[in-house]
C-alpha cells in the first residue's frame, strides 16, 4: 500500500510538473511571433489579400491587437481596414455558458475605405462563403451577447468607379451593446461624428444620433449635426435584407450659411449671402447612390448678391432695390430628383419690382436648362418704358414678362433675355450707358449684340 501512495504521489507530482510546463510554454507560444503569425494566416483565409498584424496579446482578461491592416485587392493600392488597436475582454469560462458573453470590444482609430465597383457594387477583398443559400445563411449559429462595443475615433471613406469622393465620415465614434439571438443581429448604441462631407462639398458637423440594427435594418432614427452654421435634422434607413441594400432618408436644415456653403463649393467669399432653409427626402440603392430618387424645397431669404451693385446708379434711379445694393427678398424653389437630374417645377428670384421666374433641370453635372421670365412690374416698367422710347401711359399698369432661357453648363451658362420678343429692344444700349456709364461717343454699331446687361442675370446662375 505504502509503494502504490508512493507511486500515485509521484505521478501526481509529474502530472502537475508537465501541466505546468504545458501552461508556461503555453503562454508563452501565445506570446509568440509563431501564434500571430498563425492568427494572420487564420484571418487571412477569410480575405483575398494578406493581413498583418503589428502586435498580439493574450491575457486572462481578454486580447489585445495593435496595427491590424487588410489591404484592398490590387489594383487599389490602399487599405480596406486599419486600426491602431484592437481590445476584447472576456471571462474565458463564460464562452462554455449557453449564451457566451463578452465584456467589452473596443476599437481604436478604425479606417474603413470602400471603392465602388463599375457594375455598381463595392470591392471587398473577403472572400465568398458559397454557400448555396444566395448569401443568406440557414444556419442560426450560435448566441451571443457583447455587453459593450467602443469604436473611437473612426474614419469612413467610400469612392466611385473613378475615384471621386461619394462620403467621408471623420471623427466617429459609437458605444452600444450587440446581441445575436437566432441569428439575428441585434445593435443599440449611440454614435457621434466630427465631420461627414457627402460628396466633394456637402459638409455636416458634430453629427449625432441614435444607432440601432434589428432584422438587418439599420437606421440612425434622431439626427441632428450643423449644417453651414444652421441645424440640420432628419433621419436615415439602410435595408440590408435585398441582395442590393437600399437606404432612405429625410433632412431639414434651418438657419445656413449661403456664403460658407457657397465657398465650400468654390466660389469666392460674398458671392451670394443669405439664411438657407430646405427640406430634402429621398431614397435608392448602394449599388447606384447617385441615381437616388426624391423631392425638396428651399428657401433664402433675404439673398444678397454684391456683384449686382454694379447695377446700383441705374438701380437708384428706378427705385429697384436688387440693383442698388444686390438684395433680393427671397429665392426659393420646389424640385425632385431623379436619375442624377434636379427637376425645377418651380424657382423663383423675388426683388421688388423686377422678379424671375423658371421651370426646368439642373444635372448632378452642372447642366442647365431653365427657362422661364423676368417679370417686370409697373414701378419697374414705368422708368424702363421711358428709356425705350415708350409713352408712361402705355406702359404705367402693365406688368413686362421678358423671356429667359439658361443653358450650358453652371460654371460657363448661356442665357439668352429676349427683349425684343417684347419691344425692349431699343433701350438696351441706353441701359449699359447708365449700367457702366458708356460715352454716347463710343463706337457701339447697332447690329453688335450688348452682353453687359445680360451679364447681370449671368452673376445670378453663373460664376
């Protein structure tokens, strides 16, 4: 008896000495460049570019990665994901539980950039599951609770086919908690952001919302950010569920800027000034975000453009105020959207006395066509009636509508004013005398065309 407690001792003191070194080689294995550089190719299965990992630690507490990077595939030459660190903590008995739960992910300084593809899809170097199912899984997989996600200081990037910028999202930050019950994904959390500059211009800061996912529908419900100086509110909806996502949403702004908008879009500073509202709404596919479909209208009031007071003796002169120092009392319009297209059924520029009216479109590529009337009134066409030559009592209580067409393209238009279609013809070189205070001496022939006066409705929809 005394041999076998002996010998069962022994081997309990060898079975505790080779458990131990296990542990201790082990933990230090997970320490290893060997353990990460089996994690890198582990990951790396899912993708089709190589990952690399700057650092990997793993601890009681959980894991900790540094410098994750996955390129996008060749022949884009920049990252899909980075991130200067990656931390998970965990009770690691709790992944035998029913529900495993995880403490904590937090995430720091993620940069996401995605490249829109021709065919309209966006290039993920991660490789297909083929699984049969058309993309969507039959396997519920299991559950699984994350008591608290924390992404800090994000950056988002999205491209088209030709590299022009669609969206950035800067300084984004987000902290929720994540649920997978039956295999559906489940998010509640709050997200911030410094900057999201739609497009090449359209900037809104210090955004912030509400961030939720159920049945594959994620949508920022409560959003508010600065638009321009003004407030911007509204809401947005992706739909992950089709095979081409679809997103919707509704914005309003209040109280913007038109002169910081407007040098975001590379005018010079005081080329229009004014207080913008809007409402827009609209939806469409990820595929194709530019070929969205919806409606607004806006209005800026009062709107003042300097470059008109070029006009203001003459303007003194007639009592018309836009002419006098570039004020207009409002410019407002109703529109819709529709395959890069923006459909004006009504824009109007209102001034006392003299107003302009248009219908028409203006594309996503600046091109115009507009057509409509400069509406004279009466105290506008009493002075100008006489300049033309015209008896004040022919003229006193008639209203002038002067047509207007503007084509071209926004940063060169061509506007075409037929005055003589309404007998105003005449006085046009008379105007540019009182307009740029031309001598009567100067060689002006007749059958030369006059553009300084049509140049004035050039300053309102051109450079």
């Amino acid at each position: 008896m005394r041999k076998l407690l002996t010998a069962l001792l022994i081997f309990t003191f060898l079975l505790v000495i080779i458990l131990s070194g296990a542990a201790v080689a082990g933990y230090f294995y997970l320490k290893s460049d060997g353990f990460k550089t089996k994690v890198e190719e582990t990951v790396s299965q899912n993708t089709t570019t190589p990952v690399t990992i700057n650092s990997l630690g793993i601890s009681l507490s959980g894991i900790t990665m540094q410098g994750l990077e996955i390129p996008n595939d060749e022949p884009l030459s920049d990252n899909f994901l980075a991130t200067r660190e990656f931390e998970l903590k965990l009770k690691w008995m709790s992944l035998l539980e029913e529900m495993p739960a995880i403490d904590a992910i937090r995430i720091g300084a993620p940069a996401l950039i995605l490249h829109q593809s021709a065919a309209g899809g966006m290039h993920l170097p991660l490789k297909d599951a083929g699984d049969g199912t058309g993309g969507q899984s039959t396997s519920t997989g299991i559950d699984l609770l994350l008591k608290e996600l924390k992404i800090e200081e994000g950056r988002f990037q999205a491209y088209d086919p030709e590299g022009a910028q669609l969206l950035v999202i800067d300084g984004f930050n987000l902290s929720g908690d994540v649920r997978r019950i039956s295999g559906d994904w489940k998010l509640a959390s709050s997200l911030s952001t410094q900057s999201i500059v739609a497009g090449p211009y359209i900037t809104v800061k210090d955004a912030s919302s509400p961030l939720t996912m159920d049945k594959k529908i994620v949508s920022l419900p409560e959003l508010y950010g600065t638009f321009y100086q003004g407030s911007l509110d509204g809401m947005s909806q992706v739909d992950l569920n089709p095979d081409d996502p679809t997103f919707s949403f509704a914005l309003k702004g209040v109280g913007s800027d038109m002169d910081k908008m407007m040098q975001s879009f590379g005018k010079e500073a005081g080329f229009m000034q004014g207080s913008l509202n809007f409402e827009l709404s609209g939806n469409g596919n990820a595929s194709a975000p530019k070929n969205l479909s919806g409606k607004g209208n806006f209005s800026i009031a009062p709107a003042k453009m300097p470059k008109l007071q070029a006009a203001r003796i003459l303007g003194s002169i007639l009592g018309i105020k836009l002419m006098q120092d570039g004020t207009f009392e409002q410019v407002k319009g109703t529109f819709t959207l529709n395959d890069q297209v923006v459909d004006f059924s009504q824009l109007e520029v209102i001034s006392e006395n003299v107003s302009v009216k248009l219908t028409g479109t203006v594309g996503f590529d600046t091109q115009l066509n507009l057509q409509g009337n400069i509406i004279l009134e009466p105290g506008a066409t009493d002075v100008f009636s006489k300049l033309f030559g015209q008896t004040a009592d022919e003229i006193r209580s008639e209203v002038r509508e002067v047509p207007l067409t503007i084509t071209g393209l926004s940063s060169k238009p061509d506007v075409k004013v037929n005055t003589v279609q309404v007998g105003l013809d005449a006085g046009k070189s008379l105007l540019n005398r009182f307009l740029f205070n031309q001598d009567e001496s100067e060689e002006n022939p007749t059958d030369e065309p006059v553009e300084q006066v049509d140049s004035i409705i050039k300053g309102l929809f051109g450079n």
